[in-house]
C-alpha cells in the first residue's frame, strides 16, 4: 500500500482545477440557454427580417405587444427539453456501465473538444443566414451532440473526483453554480445594453469556446499534480490487491480441483482474473443518496423555469423593474443562491455521512415550494389562485429553494464515491451522476404537468 508522506495539495492547485472544470461543464450550455431568444428570433420567415427586431424592441419597451409565435417559434422549447434531457439521460448511463472500457483521458477530452466543435460552429452560424427550417434542424442536432458529450464529460468528472476526499466533488458543483451566474449577468448585461441580439449571441458562444479551452488546458495540467498521483496510485494499489486476492483464492480453488481430479487444469481456465467493480453492489450502498440527488433536481427542474420565469410582477408598473424582474429575481436570483449552497460544503456538511434520515427528510422536505411557487403571481393561469401576489414573496422563496437545491445536492454528489470502497469509488461517482441527470429528465416531463396545471 502507498507508504510515506502524503503530498499537500500545493496553492490549492487540484481543487482549483476541479472548479474550473465545473465552470467548463456548464457555462457552454447556460449561455446556449441564455441566448435561447436569439434562436427563437432566426425561426421568423425568411422573407421578414424584422421580426427579431420587433422582438429587441418589445423587451426594450413594454407598449409593444407580443409578436405571434409561428410553429417553429412554438415548439421550440419544448423540442430542446426533449433533445437536451434524452442524450442527457441515455449517455450518463452508457457512461456508468462503460467507463472502465473507455480510457478516462479520451472520455474526458474527447468531450471537451467535441463541444468546442459545436460552440465553434454555433458562433459562426451567427453571420450566416439561414431558411427557418434548415437552422431549426441544425440546432437541435446541436443540442443533442453537446448534451451527449456534455452527458459523458459529466459523469466522468465526479468519477475522477470521488476518487479523491469528498471535498473534492465540492469545486465541480460549485463551478456549476457559478456557470449558471455568469450566464444570468450577461442576460442583464445584455439588456441593460440594448444590444442586438445576434450581438449578445455571438459574445456567449464565443465566451463558451474560450472556456472550453480553458478547461482543456486545465485537464491536461491536472495528471502532473503530485497531490493527484497520490490518489490515483491509491486507486491502482487497491485495484492490485483485489485483483491479487482473487487470484490467490481462485488458484486455491483450481488446485483443489487439480487434486481432486488427478491432473492439471482444464485449458483456458482462468488463473488471475480482474473483476471490475459490480454496479449493482455498489448501488446496494448508494441507493439513498442516488435517490436524493435525483429527487433534489426533479423538484428543482419541475418548476424552474418552466413556472417561475412566469411569474410577473405586481409592483413594477411602467417601471424598468418589468423587463429585469425575471432576470434578477428568477434566474440571478436562483444561480447566485444555488452557488452559495454548492460552496457551503466547502466549509461545513450537515447532515454527516452516515446519517440515517436526516439528509432524505430534508430533500423530500424540498416538494413544499412546488405549491409555493404555483400560488405566486404566474401567467396565464387558469385553475389555482393567486395567493402569494408581492414580489418579495417569490423572491424569498427563490432564495430558500435555490439555496437548498445547491447545498442538498452538493451533499450528496460528495457522500456518494465515499460510501464505498477506494477501487469503487469511480464507479460510484458515475453512478451518482446517471441519478442527477435522472432527476434532470423527470423535472422536465413533471414541468409540463405543472404548467398545465396552474
């Protein structure tokens, strides 16, 4: 076993990078979000230009009404649900029971550099026109071939992160957290600026590709880090004993039968087998924090923000509080707070590792803002009353929920590689990200029920 001092972690390097591979997971695909009324704008007939300009100045000025969606405009958000959370689910699965096949660089790196390619071309077809269909067909195939690598780039991240100490899947979550921030400022940027909106599309994609790149330089630094070869060499070392106890146990057994049968070994037996880690064993021991982590984001998705970016406010009047109070209150809002409770977990966890109820009791506790949220001011509405009608109360509630869901969910990413043993601990980690992008997909089918149902 490895002897000797164990390195430090010199100028937080390690966890810094995890961080930054955080930050590169997410940010991409919150700008994607974030520029999503750009998309919708390229959907107007070909023949009219003006209509994405009709649509800059309605978000300018509230006395323009609403321009009339055409079918592609329509439909849009809900196809890129489907094919954003499909590949999403599919490959974090694949990931889970084909990660020990495929090496950890190529998973990783491959990724990355698949999603450059698309943001690459994303950010080209800015300045290139395109008929409504054809760009239309275009960016969902985008969606699907950045949300299948995004998938596998995920799942192996907290894989290598569960195998070290669990603070270690903190600065992955938290740089999630902070993805979604980013991408909120620029939205208010963006429309505290006026600026078109083909303009502020082109800054996120091409802000998108510098991160990537960022990342992958990032990752290609992390394996010379002493303090990371520790760990691995843990892992090699725990996978060497296992392998040589089964070893001996099977030649013990293939002797016997040796003896027994007065000869020598059928040919082709097997004298030194490598068992990989079972999925099943080790989801026996993670169950409960595969469920939460899963739950967690089924609430969360369920209703943000397919309900809360329909709430309006009942205080601003003909103020500019009208066109911000979406973009600060629901998505600021949440992505500064969800970051807050990623980060918490740095400093403190409760409940601890091994609690037995406390950590389910108070994700479960977390369906509460699901009515919270549905008796806010949202519209249109046709079935509940309005009982929260202020601003401050959705605000307050934002901030509970986000908080929550950053901090629950960070507790159990973290508890999940820990509850088995170093050599599992991998596999554990794309486990517990197959159960977050579960939760992910569930939300967003529960979204359209409880849209429907306010």
């Amino acid at each position: 076993m490895t002897t000797g001092h164990k390195p430090q972690d010199r100028y937080r390097a390690v966890w810094l990078i995890f961080f930054m591979l955080g930050l590169g997971t997410l940010l991409p695909w919150n700008f994607f979000m974030t520029a999503t009324m750009y998309f919708k704008s390229r959907l107007g007939s070909p023949q009219n230009n003006t209509s994405a300009m009709m649509e800059e100045d309605r978000i300018a000025s509230t006395s323009l009404p609403p321009l009339k969606p055409n079918f592609l405009d329509s439909i849009f958000n809900n196809v890129m649900t489907i094919c954003a959370m499909l590949p999403l689910l599919v490959f974090t699965c694949l990931n889970s029971f084909l990660h020990q096949k495929i090496p950890q660089a190529l998973r990783i790196l491959g990724s990355l550099v698949a999603i450059l390619l698309m943001f690459a071309v994303t950010a080209t077809l800015v300045k290139v026109d395109l008929d409504p269909m054809t760009f239309f067909i275009l960016t969902m195939v985008k969606i699907v071939i950045i949300n299948s690598f995004g998938a596998i780039l995920q799942g192996s991240l907290f894989g290598l992160a569960g195998l070290l100490p669990a603070s270690y899947t903190v600065p992955i979550m938290s740089g999630q957290g902070l993805a979604g921030t980013f991408a909120a400022i620029a939205m208010i940027c963006a429309i505290a600026s006026g600026s078109k909106l083909e303009h502020s599309a082109f800054g996120y994609f091409i802000t998108a590709c510098g991160v990537i790149v960022l990342s992958i330089l990032c990752y290609l630094v992390l394996p010379r880090l002493k303090f990371y070869q520790y760990y691995q060499q843990v892992k090699v070392e725990a996978l060497g004993e296992r392998e040589t106890k089964m070893d001996l146990i099977r030649r013990g057994v293939n002797s016997t039968k040796s003896r027994e049968e007065g000869g020598m070994p059928k040919p082709g037996t097997q004298t030194s087998p490598y068992e990989k880690p079972s999925i099943v064993s080790i989801l026996k021991q993670i169950w409960v924090l595969a469920l939460s982590v899963c739950f967690v984001f089924t609430v969360t998705i369920g209703v943000f923000p397919s309900v809360t970016a329909e709430v309006q406010s009942t205080i601003a009047g003909t103020s500019d509080w009208k066109k911000y109070f979406i973009p600060v209150s629901c998505f600021f809002t949440f992505n500064v707070f969800d970051w807050a409770g990623r980060s918490l977990t740095t400093l403190y966890m409760w409940p601890k590792k091994d609690s037995q109820w406390q950590l389910p009791a108070l994700v479960l506790s977390r369906i509460l803002f699901v009515p919270l949220f549905m008796l806010c001011n949202v519209h249109p509405r046709n079935n509940l009353p309005v009982i929260f009608h202020h601003d401050a109360w959705f605000i307050i509630f934002m901030i509970f929920f986000a908080f929550s869901n950053g901090y629950l969910a960070s507790l159990c990413m973290c508890f999940g590689p820990k509850k088995v043993k170093p050599s599992e601990a991998e596999t554990a980690g794309t486990i517990m990200a197959f159960f977050l992008s579960l939760g992910l997909a569930l939300g967003a089918l529960l979204s359209f029920l409880l849209r429907a149902i306010v």
